[in-house]
C-alpha cells in the first residue's frame, strides 16, 4: 500500500530478543477493516500473543498505534493508543494519550510499531524518516523521564525529537506504571509502562519532516475553518482552556459525585481548596496544547514556597489526580497534590490507580488490617484519611518498591487479596482496575460499563448519563440522534433504554479511540464537533465512502475483539462486576444513603450481552461476529 489518504501504510515490527526489525505494508482491506489506533492494536494482539503469554513475559507483544486522521491539523487528533496483555488487569490493556509524539509517528513515517521480545540490555527504539534502529539504553536506565529526554536528545542531536519513555517505577515493573512523553502525558491506566519494563525498552524517540496526505483538502481547510468559531461557542471548552478537567471539581462534589475517603462517600467539605478555581487563582502557570488544537486544556503548576516545590517540567494534576490523591485520601492540600502529581510523572506511573491505591492503604491501615512494621518505610507515620504526608510518603515507597510500597505497587486488588476477604471490601474496582473519579452511584449506566469494559473501570469507554437527561438542546439530541438514540432517560434510571445508551455510546467512544480522536473536541454531548463532523473528517482524510454507522460498526469491532482477547486469556463473564464498595451506603452530602443495588447491576449486564449479540455468558455469537466482519475470530 503507497502512502496516501492519510496512512503512511507501513508498520514497523521489533523483536528486541532477536535485535530484528522489519516493515510491513498491509493490504488496504487492513486499514479498512481496523483504520488504525486501538482496534489496530487489538488487532495484532490477537494475532500475535499466545493464550499462555504472561504480561510480564517476552511473549507479550505491545502495539503503540496512530490512525489514518493523525497528524491532519484539525483539532483533537493527535492521539496515541498503546495496547497489550495487561499487567494490572490480566486482561487486555489498552490507554490513550494525547500530545505532539502522535503527530510526529505519522511524520516518521509509520502507522504503527509492534514489540515483542525482550531486550538481552535496556535499549531505546529510535524512528526517524522511515528508519528505525535499537540503540543501547544502558546509560539512561534508572533516570526519571526529564533526564531520560534530555539525554536522548542530546544524544541525537535534535531538540525537537519526541519521546515516549518510562520512568524507574516501569523499570521496576509497577503494575500500573505508566508510559510518558513530554514528561507529562501519559498513556497511564491498564499498566504498559511496566510491560516496556519487562522488554527492557526504556523509550521511543521519534522525528519525522513528512506530512499526513489527505483525499480532500479542501475538506480538511473547511474543518479547520470552523474549529476557532466552535470553540469560542463552546462553554465547556472554554472551561477546558481556563481549568483543564479540574474545572469539574466543584460541580462534582455539588452533586455528590467526588469520591472521598476511599469511595466511602460521595462529598468533600474541603473540597474547595483542591478545586480547579483555586488551582488557577495559585499555583497554576499556564496551559500546554496538543498538536494542532487551540484549546490548550493541560494545565501547569509551578510551587516554590512552602514544604514541596514542583517544578513546572511535569504538567500539573486533572481533576482524576486531584480527586485520586486528593478527596480520595482526604488531602486537602493543593501543593502537595501537585508534588504528588510530579512525582508520578518523574517516575511514571497512572495516577488514579496510585492515589486510589492510596487510600485503600489508608483504610486498611485505619482498620488494623495492616501491621505496621519497622521495616514498611514509614517510621513514625500513621497513615490515615487526611495525612499529607502519609500520602506522599506511600507514593514515594509505591514508586520505588520499597517497604510497604513493594505490596501496594502490586495494585490494590492485589494487595488486598494477599491480606483477606475484610480487605477486599474495601475495594474500588473492576477486574483489578481501580474505579476512577466519576461515580456509578450516581451515574448508573457507567456503573455498567465499568463491570464489562474490557481493560477494566474506565470514564472514556462512553458518554455518561447525563448526556442523555429530558431536556437537552436539540443540537445535542441530534447528535444522539445520528447513533440511534433518541428516548433520554432520567439521570437516575438504569432501564432498558439507558442501557442501550450505554452500549450505543461505547460503540462511538470505541470508534473515537481507534480514530484517534479526542474526547474534549468530539463526542455527542457539549464538545465542539459531533458525530457528522468526525463522518466529514474521516472522509475528507481517507477518501472512503464512511457513514455514522459505518464507525458505530468500527467501534463495535473492537469492543468484540477485545471480548475476544479476554475470553481467550481466562477472564470471561465472572469479572463483570463492580467490588463490593459500590454496594455499600454512601455517608455524607447529597448523596448520603445512596448505593448500587446488586441485583440491578446484574441484570443490566445480562441485558447488555443480550443487546451487544453476546450469549448468557458473555460470548459474542457467530453471526453477531460475522456482522461487524470478524469471522475469523468465531
């Protein structure tokens, strides 16, 4: 396949044991079928791990993956999907980044990069103008990303390379470490930082002078005319340009949607002090962009007095952090908040699961289910709901497999299973991934998604509830329309309809993260561009003939191929289900007394495998396979 309509039609395959690398030029049915970014990722996942592979083994194969839409200069398009048998999870892993390195892949000359193997010595991968070459990494292994990019580039002789790297908690194999790049995006959940820990694979360093080729580009120039009117039109990506995510802080905990003190309750009296407002009154020194895209929504914190200083290099925290090492724990300092931030993306690791994993610790702690020992690394702490400096000691031990951060770097899932069932109640999770910062008990359809999304609880696997309330502008009704959605449910209800909404919305969002598209600038709720403006992006970009429902078929395809994957490595229908913290009565704030109701979350799964062609068991059928195109997997 030639380079044209926006793939560069090259895959670059690496087997680190072997020290071999070689190009593929998949046939176009190819990137039809799969475009590119997650399910391209799920893809070869599926082709190449073994049914027996360990996550941690060499056996394990990691795709980073870009789309054909990468790297056109519309807003919300430089996206980097990374997949591979997860550490954390046991199930796929599968994470999103943003950033300039995606745009820079396709400048490279690549439309994907599968690793397999294992490095016999650290190495670094090294993409550039078509070429790849394995360079020793000796020299960098144990630096934190800041120094790992530096070093690179110096080395290189080019300070405009971009790098994906991993910090020492990869290196140290973290089960939710991180990959990063820019020292502060990260591809953070389902723990691949630690598979590129196990390959011995410290970094990918990128440069590239070409460009994306489109079929339109007049398409492409009346798109880009528009982005400026449609985010000045756009509150919430407005909000987005002032707070970054943090601005949903305070309207969270209004609702009772923060989850606080290890998801006990839903309500954080402090939470004013840690809000996004507060942050941009304080420490907040400006906002970073990602290729192509004037929003500019990632915040930068800077904080030289007082007990912690933070050096701007590494971002600053999204409401996830600010809520996981915040409210979680009950922190109600910003700057150690940030301190905490920094950290993790020095060391790389997901934030979420680091401060939930935290302030399960914390409980555990507070209930004598751990002992604390001379030898945990915390002298003369007592940690507890509350304790700044219990909380950043923990993330310091977490990051450095030291003490008690040896167990709790395990994950909490984990951890909690070595200790008993008293420990495992306490649990915020789903299939071992912890349940991020935006809550079921409130949500009831994202309660659904979290039991039976593939790579574990995730907020970006679809729209949330409220996106799909009585009363909405007929703008946004439209663009549920253009899915097959058109009945809005109240909020609280976790009916028939809402779960269709949930599966229907899953299929777009699954479409977006193998577009590459991001969910601040496309989607079906308040951003600037709807679901015929990603139709009109991809046509424009690839020349096919693409439809609404042509991408809810895309998305569809990866979440079955992903349903697959797992079936195949042992976690079938048993993991769909949310831990038994979702079960317990929430205390405190409007949402006081609220819970799941147990019997509710699973009949809604068994009516979500009905609507998705699934079996009683999970399974999809053949003819539902045969639908989407995936036949070769019945």
């Amino acid at each position: 396949m030639t380079a044209r309509r926006g793939c560069t039609g090259r895959i670059l395959h690496v087997d680190l044991s072997a020290g071999k690398l070689w190009t593929e030029e998949p046939p176009e049915g190819v990137y039809r079928a799969y475009w590119g970014g997650s399910a391209l990722g799920v893809y070869y996942a599926l082709k190449l791990i073994p049914p027996d592979a360990t996550p941690l083994g060499p056996e394990n194969v990691l795709v980073f993956a870009i789309s054909p839409l990468t790297g056109v200069p519309v807003a919300g398009n430089s996206r980097l999907t990374v997949t591979a048998l997860s550490p954390l999870t046991g199930a796929i892993g599968d994470s999103q980044s943003g950033g300039f390195l995606p745009a820079e892949m396709k400048f490279a000359g690549f439309d994907a990069v599968v690793i397999r193997g294992r490095s016999p010595k650290p190495a670094y991968l090294w993409l550039h103008d078509g070429k790849a070459e394995i360079r020793s990494a000796e020299h960098i292994w144990g630096k934190v990303t800041g120094d790992t990019e530096d070093i690179i580039r110096q080395e290189l002789g080019d300070p405009q390379i971009k790098i994906a790297e991993i910090g020492p908690a990869g290196e140290k194999l973290v089960r939710f470490s991180a990959i990063m790049h820019m020292t502060n995006r990260a591809n953070g959940r389902t723990g691949l930082g630690a598979v590129m820990g196990s390959k011995n694979l410290k970094a990918i360093a990128v440069r590239g002078h070409g460009r994306a080729e489109v079929a339109d580009p007049d398409g492409i120039k009346r798109l880009i005319s528009i982005t400026m009117d449609r985010i000045k039109q756009s509150p919430w990506a407005q909000s987005l340009s002032l707070y970054g995510t943090a601005g949903t802080m305070s309207y969270q905990n209004k609702i009772g949607g923060l989850p606080t003190n290890n998801y006990s309750s839903g309500y954080f009296p402090k939470a004013d002090a840690i809000s996004g407002e507060r942050m941009r009154r304080t420490i907040l020194q400006g906002m970073e962009t990602c290729f192509a895209c004037p929003i500019a929504c990632k915040p930068v914190v800077k904080v030289e007095g007082g007990p912690w200083k933070v050096d701007p290099r590494y971002g600053g925290p999204e409401y996830e952090t600010l809520a996981a090492f915040g409210s979680y724990c009950g922190v109600s300092d910003l700057g150690a908040i940030a301190k905490a931030n920094e950290l993790c993306s020095k060391y790389g690791v997901d934030t979420i699961s680091c401060g939930a994993t935290i302030a399960w610790a914390m409980e555990a702690y507070q209930r004598g289910l751990i002992q604390r020992k001379p030898e945990d690394g915390l002298e003369r702490l007592r940690p507890h709901f509350g304790d700044t400096a219990s909380m950043l000691r923990l993330t310091a031990l977490i990051l450095t497999r030291q003490g008690i951060g040896d167990l709790l770097a395990e994950g909490a899932a984990r951890a909690a299973r070595s200790i008993g069932p008293e420990a495992e109640e306490l649990l915020a999770e789903a299939k071992k991934q912890d349940i991020p910062a935006h809550m079921p008990q409130i949500k009831r359809s994202l309660g659904v998604i979290y039991a039976v999304n593939a790579f574990g609880a995730d907020h970006n696997s679809s729209a949330h509830d409220p996106s799909y309330r009585p009363g909405l502008k007929k703008e946004r009704l439209d663009r549920l329309a253009y899915i097959g959605l058109t009945n809005p449910q109240p909020v609280s209800v976790l009916n028939d309809e809402k779960i269709r909404f949930a599966l229907r919305t899953q299929y777009f969002y699954s479409a977006m993260d193998t577009l590459n598209v991001c969910q601040f600038v496309f989607g079906v709720g308040s951003q600037p561009f709807g679901p015929k403006d990603l139709v009109d992006f991809a046509r424009a970009t690839t020349g096919w003939d693409v439809t609404v429902e042509d991408l809810m078929k895309l998305g569809a395809r990866r979440v079955d191929m992903m349903r697959v994957f797992n079936i195949r490595h042992g976690v079938g229908p048993e993991e769909d289900k949310l831990s038994h913290r979702m079960f317990k009565a929430l205390t405190g704030g409007p949402t006081d007394g609220m819970k799941l109701d147990e019997e509710e979350i699973s009949r809604a799964v068994k009516r979500y495998y009905e609507m998705a062609g699934w079996d009683e068991d999970g399974v999809p059928r053949l003819e539902t396979l045969r639908k989407i195109g995936l036949d070769w997997l019945g």
